[in-house]
C-alpha cells in the first residue's frame, strides 16, 4: 500500500486550490489559464487517459505516442468545454468529475480510428467519392506533372488509414479552395466531429515531417511546402 | 539512442498537443472575427506558460495592461507579437510555431478575395490536386 505523508497531503491540497483558481479564471474567459492548467496538470490527465485505453484493453493504442498524445489532448478539451459546470465543492478533480465525458470521448475516437469501416456507420458512399474514387489515376497523372506531391500523397496513403488518408487530402483541398472551416466540411463529408478532422490533419503532418527527416528516401519532402511551413 | 536488443522502454508519456490546443482557439478567434487570430492565441499561450494574470504577466513585461489585451484581443499581427510572447512558446518547447506560423498564413490568405490572386495561390500551393478535382469549395 501506498504510504501518504505530511507532503503527499500539503500538495494535494496545493494542487486542489491552484486547479480552482484557474478553473475559475477560466469560466471567467480568461483563455491564458487553460494552457496553465493543461502544462501544470497534464500528467494526471494523461494518467487517466492511460487508464481508461487499458481498460478497454487497447495495448495497441497506448504504445502510440501520437494516438495518446491525441486522446489526452481530447480529454483536456471535454475539460475546457464543461468547465462552467465544475465546482470545487464536489471534492473531485475537473478531469475525474469529468471521467464518463472523458471515457465517453476516447471510445469514440479509439473505435473509429482503429476499426474497419463498417458499412452501415453513417457515412453514406458519396462523401467518401471527392478524391478517393479517382485516387489512383490523380496519382498516376501526378507522377509526369508533380512528382513531389505524388510522392508526398504516396507516402502520406502508405502511413495512414485510408480514411485518415482521405481525410487529409480533401482538408489541403478545402483549404486550397479558401474554405475557411475545412475541419466542419471535411467533418460533414466524412462523418466526423471536426475536432477530430483538424486533429487527424495535424497528426498526419507531423508524421510526414517526421517521416521526411528520418528517410533519406523522402528527403525531397524535407522542404516540401506542407511539410516545410 | 537504444541499442538493437535493448529492453530499456523508452516510451514518453504521453502528453497533450499544445500546438493543437493553439489551432483549435485560434479557430474560434477566426469565427468570432478577431483580425489577427492565431497572434491572439499565441499571445494568451505564451502568458499561460508564465501562469500570470494579466496585470501582473504586464508588469513583469513592462507593458501595459492594455497593450497586452490589444494583443490577446487579436489586434496585433503575427509579425508584430512582443518579443516576449515569442521567446516565451519557444522556451517551453511545447509549441510548433513553424506550424502556428503557417496557420496565420492560411488565415491572411481567406483574406484575399480577388479571383485571381485566389486561383494563384491555389495553384500554387497545392498544384495538382485541386485542379484534377475541379470543384468549388463545399461549404
């Protein structure tokens, strides 16, 4: 068992009144406390995003780094979004008070990201037909015009799941087309939440960049302009 | 570095994406009509890494309050943050600004109305793809 001492109890204590003071600077608008309270407090949500993925048994997702830097980056926005409702007085931490929202969350984006895409989950099949269904031939036909970006779409298929694939590329076309809330369209077109379009966007770019460092094969994406930025 | 064979487990912990954090507040800036979002963001950032309040992160820079909350408000460009708000993000290496940096570029440009100008960087910054989709943007 566990031995609490003088200090376990003074920090705890420490930790309750400085979380309440920034969880009230926070329902106050204050924006600037919430990145505080995500640096000072982000290993514990880690610690319950952790158990949560290993009750459900994903050992598969926490070896991970990037799906559980994701889901505790999830985790901390159901903490911003339900912020106002949190009271000191319940004896819990946000995130604990928060757990089933927390739980709630990562089921939802573990199962999509890592199960086969059922027929019947929503999506209907036109929304999946903007670049997937001329796929190869764009890739083809880019190969004599662009070998760069077909290189980059060739490794950015190879590393991701199609979905996250298609995902990626329809968001850096939205954008192209001066859509200013890509994650919303690429959402409706895809059948997710757009938290969830921007964050598979910006997971697969920093594996493309980290990718692009490490092979020398993909050293001509180094300073490839959607890596490079 | 690892040797090949090693049992040392040299998984992090995982952490929250602070970058993305950033993005994503940086969006709702954009929607509620701030004229320079992603500076917004980054400047209420770099204060969250000091843990400060306004009126004491201001005195500890020599600003003013008001020159802060201009610059958290939104009405400071990319280019023209305190030098504090920079060197604060960088030396907490949590932040990608390269990243943040291309997003405020991203947003500059939806300023950009003229067709022209428009389908030209559209070329150019994804040549290829948006030609072959030939579609308008789906909103």
């Amino acid at each position: 068992m566990q031995k609490h001492t003088h200090d376990d109890g003074a920090r705890r204590s420490d930790d309750r009144s400085r979380v309440t003071e920034l969880m009230a600077r926070i329902v106050d608008g204050d924006e600037a406390a919430f990145f505080t309270l995500v640096d000072e407090f982000d290993r514990r949500v880690a610690y319950n995003v952790r158990q949560i993925v290993t009750d459900m048994g994903r050992r598969d997702i926490l070896a991970d780094e990037d799906e559980m830097g994701g889901l505790v980056t999830d985790a901390w926005l159901v903490v911003r979004e339900r912020a106002g409702g949190w009271s000191p007085d319940g004896g819990a931490m946000p995130w604990r008070w928060a757990h089933r929202a927390i739980l709630h969350r990562v089921s939802e984006v573990v199962g999509h990201r890592t199960s086969p895409l059922p027929d019947d989950d929503g999506v209907e099949d036109e929304s999946w037909s903007p670049t997937g269904d001329g796929d190869d031939l764009i890739l083809t036909r880019l190969r004599n015009d662009d070998p760069r970006l077909a290189l980059m779409l060739t490794t950015l298929k190879d590393n991701h799941s199609e979905r996250d694939y298609l995902i990626v590329v329809e968001y850096l076309q939205q954008q192209s087309f001066g859509d200013p809330s890509p994650s919303h369209t690429v959402g409706r077109l895809y059948g997710v939440k757009p938290d969830n379009a921007r964050q598979i966007y910006h997971r697969a770019r920093k594996r493309m960049r980290q990718l692009a460092a490490d092979d020398p094969a993909l050293e001509s994406l180094r300073d490839f302009w959607w890596l490079a930025a | 570095m690892r040797a090949v064979g090693s049992i040392d487990d040299d998984r992090r912990e995982p952490a929250a994406d602070l970058t993305f954090l950033c993005l994503m507040m940086a969006e709702d800036f954009l929607v509620r009509e701030y004229r320079h979002p992603v500076a917004a963001a980054l400047a209420l950032a770099a204060r969250g890494v000091t843990g400060l309040e306004r009126p004491a992160f201001a005195e500890r820079f020599d600003r003013t309050e008001d020159e802060v909350a201009a610059t958290e408000g939104g009405s400071v460009a990319f280019t023209d943050l305190p030098v504090e708000v920079g060197d604060l993000l960088e030396s907490s290496q949590k932040y990608d600004l390269l990243q943040l940096a291309d997003l405020d570029r991203a947003f500059s440009r939806l300023a950009v109305r003229s067709s022209l100008e428009s389908a030209s960087w559209t070329q150019g910054q994804f040549a290829g793809l948006a030609v072959y989709a030939g579609a308008s943007s789906r909103r």
